[in-house]
C-alpha cells in the first residue's frame, strides 16, 4: 500500500498562511521577471484565469475581479514544503519525496483500512496545525492508484474531503468510468490523443486494455502504467534518490542587456549557486557549459543563442574555480552590441568524488584540502547569517540583469528581516 501527500495550491496556500485574509480570495502566482501565470487558487481557476498565459493578457481580468498578484517567492516555498516534508517522515519514515508539493510513503505495515485512514488523516490535522497548509492524501495499492485517489479528493468525489483510500472505494471500476485518461499519471497530455485514436478514452478503458498491446503501441512505461492501475505494483519507493547527473541554472533577464558587465554579474550568480548544490549534494563536477542567449526576434541578423562546454581539469565543487573558467568562457560568447535575455551555467559529469586527471607535466592540486575548508566556512556563514552575507565581488558589478518581482512577498521564515510583525494595539 503507497499513500500520496500532496499540499493543495501549494504557492497559493503558501502566501495565505501569512496572509489569512485571502483565504476565499483568488489567487496568482507569476513566473520570473513576472512573465505568466504559474501557479492560481481554486477561486481564480473558476474565474477562468488561464495556466501560463502572459500576466499582461489578464490585466484587465485581475483588475476586474480583484484578484491577488504574487511573484513567485521560491524561498518561502522551499522552506514551509521542507517543513511539511518533515513532518510527514516523522510519522511515516520510509518516504520518497516526489516534488515540491507532494510524497510518497510506504503503508504496507498496516493491512487494516482503518488504521491507514486513522495515520493519513493525523497527517493532514498536523501538516495544518503546524504549518497553516491544507494537505490532502491518496491511498492505493499502487502508486499509480494512490495518485489517482488524491484525484478524486482534489475533485470533491472522494467519501471523505480531505483524504481517499481507493480500495474503500464501493466500485472502483465505476470510479475510472468518469475520469478521462489524460489524468493518469504518466500519460497527460501528450499520450491522451495517441491512446484516443486507439479506442481509449477513459482510465477504465486503458485498465481494461491488453498490457502487451500497450507496450508495442507506445513503451514498457505505458505497459507499467496499464499494470498498475490492475493493482500490480510495478512502481517501488524510491527512498534514496538517484545520483544527480547535471546541475543547472539560469534566469531570464530582467530587460535585456548588452553591457558585458552585467553578464559578468549574472553568471557569478549562477556559478555560486550551482557551486553551493553540488555541496549540498556532495558532488564534483568534471566539466562546465556556459549559454547566453538573446530575443530571437530582436535580434534577426545576429545569432540568438550561444554555448561553450569546458571540461575542468580536475572534478571541483569550488565556486572560485567554476567562476573562473565561465568567465574566461564568456570572451568567447560575447557579441558587443547583442541585447541579451538569459544566460546560464551546467555543471555536468557529476562524481561523488573528487577525481582527478594525472600527467607527466602536472602534479595533482595541493590545495584540495584548504578549497574544501574555505567553501564550507562559506556556506556555514551564508547559512548561519542569510544568503549574500559571503559574495564574490564580481557579482556585485551590475545588477541590471536581476529578474522583476513587483509583486513578491516577504520570506517571512527565511530571513531575520523580513520576519512577521503583529502589533498590538
């Protein structure tokens, strides 16, 4: 038995746990730079405000209904989804945390339904009482039928409002008769239109299909999905995640710039930040590919886009080193005169040790040591005092390139200064 927990309107209930007054009130939240809608409360999907359309398309509709406008506040986010993350592995240890909003746990120790509702729902009083976040839960016997359990909670046609055991459900099989397949997970949009043009429309027809003729009509991945949704767990829980292969980051600009400083500035953003999760992640990586790229549509005459791919000599998690050799990168990507919309840096052939490359004209680095120690005491004291406290300078040479956020909240459990204040009167 797998149990998904998934926080509703996760962005959107994030900003209402500081700001209970819009609780009710509809709710979007932007992407970078204030571009698009990525995130709404179930108020603003029943205005019709549509997923990733442009903020300045909906002006007049937010204007209109008074809906409330949040730049995206990762910061805030990433923290209350650890807090819940934590909270839930300490009442259900053997965990798979999915994404930002949602886990897996294992139920297989507890065969009475009871008990698993009984668990599940002190899970969701919890997550509440600690945090503020509404949390709902989805049981099966696959993790494919315990995600399509947190389906019908979401959907209001679960027994109970906040959490669904599918094998209490009465007649399952009548269940999957009014869910279109697009909804299952694994086949979204993308295969829904392939599995239509098959006679498969609803999830109890791709149930009821021939797993073998799945698998020759698409892959072994759609075949797994027909298996569990007949009950066979053909998805274990992943508790220790796999290695990652490749770190990236990178952002959309601001307003687009030309000046090499500022480009300068960004990618010893972007570096220090991918520096600082290879530590996290207690990885090196072996080699560094810079990108920049401008508006495609700006810039007509001249190329648009740009990368280099630079192996290292040595694999390094110090930021001091993956600066350097981005920077010297950059020389080579840099065209006077283009206006420029993003830039970004990948750390890619990911070690969980330091190798290193021998030769007859080069002796190892004897500075691992002293490297190791220098960027752990930085990212102690970022921690210890906020994020920045330690910079390098280079950073600090033009933030021009800086996304918009007109319209972001505080981090309210992140940083001293942006601590909720209640007055009393």
């Amino acid at each position: 038995m797998f149990a998904l927990a998934d926080c509703n309107n996760f962005y959107a209930s994030c900003e209402r746990v500081f700001a209970p007054q819009l609780e009710g009130k509809p709710i979007v939240i932007l992407s970078n730079n204030d571009g698009c809608v990525i995130a709404r409360s179930n108020e603003a999907k029943a205005l019709g405000v549509p997923m990733g359309t442009p903020f300045f398309k909906i002006k007049d509709m937010i204007q209109h209904h008074k809906i409330h406008v949040f730049s995206s506040n990762y910061r805030l986010y990433g923290d209350l989804s650890n807090r819940v993350m934590m909270i839930l592995a300490d009442m259900a240890p053997e965990q798979e945390v999915y994404s930002i909003d949602e886990c897996f746990f294992d139920m297989r120790h507890m065969k009475n339904a009871s008990q698993r509702l009984d668990l599940a729902q002190n899970m969701i009083d919890r997550v509440k009482q600690w945090t503020g976040l509404p949390l709902s839960i989805g049981i099966g016997p696959t993790k494919t039928l315990a995600k399509l359990a947190n389906f019908l909670v979401k959907n209001k046609r679960s027994p109970r409002p906040s959490l669904c055991d599918w094998q209490a459900l009465e007649n399952p099989l009548i269940v999957m008769e009014n869910i279109p397949v697009e909804e299952v997970w694994g086949v979204g949009c993308r295969a829904g239109p392939h599995l239509r043009r098959l006679g498969i429309g609803t999830v109890r027809e791709l149930c009821e299909a021939d797993p073998k003729r799945i698998r020759r009509a698409f892959s072994v991945v759609m075949e797994r999905v027909v298996m569990e949704l007949q009950g066979i767990s053909c998805l274990p829980l992943e508790i220790i995640q796999p290695a990652r292969q490749q770190i990236m980051v990178s952002r959309s600009f601001g307003v687009r710039i030309s000046k090499k400083d500022a480009l300068i500035s960004a990618l010893t953003a972007f570096c220090t930040r991918a520096s600082e999760k290879l530590r996290e992640k207690h990885l090196y990586a072996q080699a560094l590919c810079v990108f920049v790229s401008a508006n495609r549509f700006a810039e007509k005459n001249k190329a648009f886009s740009k990368s280099v791919v630079v192996p290292l000599d040595e694999a390094t998690q110090d930021t001091r080193k993956i600066i350097h050799h981005a920077l010297q990168t950059l020389n080579t990507l840099y065209i006077d005169g283009v206006q420029y919309q993003k830039a970004g840096v990948l750390l890619m052939d990911l070690y969980d040790k330091p190798l290193q490359r021998f030769d007859l004209f080069n002796s190892p680095s004897s500075g691992c040591t002293r490297s190791t120690t220098l960027m752990k005491t930085i990212d102690q004291l970022n921690h210890t005092f906020g994020a920045h406290t330690v910079y390098f300078a280079s950073e600090r040479l033009n933030s021009q390139w800086r996304s918009r956020r007109s319209h972001t909240s505080p981090s309210y459990t992140t940083s001293w200064e942006e601590l909720l204040r209640i007055y009393a009167r």
